[in-house]
C-alpha cells in the first residue's frame, strides 16, 4: 500500500507539474500572440501614416502651382513673351518716318541754307540764283526769294529753306523805309515774310488811325490822319510807321506764346537817360549798347544781357529802356515790346 501511495503520489507531483508547464506555456504563447498582434498594427498604422497625402499636402499644391506656370511656360516662352511687349510698346509709340529729301544735285542748292542779304553767304546764293535763271548778284533779296519760294514748290520741297527778312530792330523790316504808301509796303513784306497772320482793322489812337499787320510776334504798323473840317491839320493817305516784335513769356509753359519767324538781334545803338517822367525829354548819351541777341523771358535776364537796368514809367508802371534807335518795354507780366520807329515811341 505504501508503495502504492508513493507511487500515486508521484504521478500526481508529476501530472501537476506537468500541468503548470503547460499553463505558463500557454500564458507566454498568448502574450506573443498579442505582442505580434500589437506589433502588425502598429506596423500596419506606421505604413497607413507613410502614404497618407495629408502628410504632404502642401507640396502636392505646390507641385500643381509649378506645374501650372511650366505649363504656361512652355506655352509662351519668356522671350517670346518680352518681344510681344515690345511689339506693342512699338506700335503705340510708332512715328511716322519724315519723307527723306531728295539729294541730287539741284535739290541740294535749293535746300541750300541762305540768309537775307549776307555777302558771306554769295557764292551760294549766286549757284541759287544761276539755278533759277535770274540775275546772280549774289545777294539775297525779294527777287530771289520770290524765285526761290516758286522753285521749291514747283518740285515739291519745304518752302521753309526759303531765307526771310532780318529780324533787328531798330533797323528797316525787309528793307521798307517809313513813310512808304501802304499797298507798297504790304506787297514788299509778304514777299519777304510770307502771308501774314493777323490784319486789324483801322483803329484811332494818338490822335490818327492805325493798322496792324501780323507775321507771329512781328508786327507792321501803318498810319493815316484823315483832315478835319476847318482845315488844321492835313489828311496823311496810310502809309507805313515802323514795325515791333510783341510778345508774351508763359513762365509756366516756359516758351514764348508767339513765333518768332528769325531770329531776332538788337543793332548798335546809344542809350537815352530818362527819368521816368513823361514831361521830360530823353537825353542823348555817349554809351554805346553794341549789337546782340537780347531777348530774355525777365526783366533780370534782360539788364544782365543789355548791361543796363531799365527805368520805371512814374505813369504807367512799366518798365523801359530807351536808345536812339529802339525802345523795349517790359510791363512786368511777362509782356515784351519791342519797337524800331521814333514816331511809335512817341505814341507809345
């Protein structure tokens, strides 16, 4: 029995423990199992999470974005594009291309530069003048310039290469002394100066009748006295007084608001002393005021040109300068007069 008992005895320590054995071997198995198990799913989310596309959202914008510009690109390359610019830039500002002048050998002496009555300029002017088959003295004058204005036009060239009277004042306007008849002188001028641009009526001022003749800012002045009826003073048929250059400087602008059709120079002349009052005579005086180009838009311009200063009017407020040949007037808005006859220096 005992035997029995200790063999029992050990079978049952051996089928329990046994029994343990495979108890902690099936806990062990099924805690890999759920260690393998977490593992996958953690494997499989670290995967899941690699191809997401939240993960590269911005890069996906941005590769459409460059995709779009490429694409625009190679539509219209760069260069491409710059010259269509250009292209249009060009037609809007695209000028016309002036008609280029002929160059054979008779176009290039009418298109010659000449000057009115320059003997440095007489070789030239006689070629002109054997050219329109007329008397070549070498000087240009009406005759020449009358030849001169009907030959461009015959061959169609700018009438502007035709030379125009000297504009100096204080010396004869194209050569007319005053006191020549009317239709006279008007005939010499416009041969000399072209078609004028203004006519005036016949107005009254310093007790007669005047008329002004315009070409740009130069001015003829013609003048006629018709007699009163007690017979006090003699009628004057109209006739030529004397010519001015009248002009205003737009400060703003900064030009002068009419054309000036030459260039205008100053002859030599003697500087009168005036006062300012009108009830006493100008003074003759030994300085000399030599010629020049004087034209200045202020009155400060002026006198640092001239070398003088001018003198305030005690009745009029304007400012003057007087020689024994020309008197200026500068009315301080800008306004300049410039006038060449003794007899409008009275009036005026």
């Amino acid at each position: 029995m005992s035997e029995f008992f200790e063999s029992s005895e050990s079978e049952n320590i051996f089928v329990s423990h046994t029994r343990g054995l495979r108890q902690r071997n099936a806990v062990i198995g099924i805690l890999i199992a759920i260690i393998a198990v977490l593992v996958a799913i953690l494997f499989v989310k670290g995967c899941d999470d690699d191809d997401s596309p939240s993960s590269i959202p911005v890069v996906v914008e941005e590769s459409g974005t460059e995709g779009s510009e490429s694409e625009g690109s190679e539509d219209t390359p760069p260069e491409a594009a710059a010259e269509e610019e250009d292209d249009n830039t060009d037609e809007e500002e695209a000028v016309v291309e002036p008609t280029p002048l002929p160059d054979d050998p008779e176009s290039q002496i009418l298109l010659g530069d000449y000057a009115w009555l320059d003997p440095s300029r007489s070789e030239a002017t006689i070629a002109l003048q054997e050219l329109l088959d007329i008397e070549a003295d070498g000087w240009y004058g009406m005759g020449t310039r009358e030849a001169h204005l009907a030959a461009l036009e015959e061959r169609g060239l700018p009438i502007s290469y035709a030379a125009i009277c000297d504009l100096t004042v204080g010396e004869d306007l194209c050569g007319v002394s005053p006191d020549t008849a009317y239709e006279e002188t008007l005939a010499t001028l416009i041969s000399g100066l072209g078609s004028p641009d203004n006519e005036t009526e016949w107005y009254e001022a310093c007790y007669a009748e005047y008329k002004d003749v315009s070409w740009g800012a130069v001015y003829a002045r013609f003048v006629k006295i018709e007699a009163d009826e007690d017979g006090q003073s003699d009628s004057i048929p109209p006739q030529y007084e004397g010519w001015v250059i009248s002009n205003q400087y737009d400060s703003g602008a900064q030009e002068w608001e009419k054309a000036f059709p030459a260039e205008v120079t100053f002859t030599e002349s003697n500087l009168l002393d005036w006062g300012g009052d009108v009830s006493t005579a100008p003074e003759l005086t030994e300085t000399v005021i030599p010629s020049g180009s004087y034209l200045a838009p202020s009155q400060e311009e002026f006198e640092g040109l001239v070398g003088h200063q001018m003198v305030q009017d005690r009745m009029w407020g304007f400012f003057t300068l007087i020689t024994d040949q020309y008197k200026i007037v500068n009315s301080g808005t800008g306004n300049w007069d410039y006038l060449t006859s003794t007899s409008m220096l009275a009036c005026e």
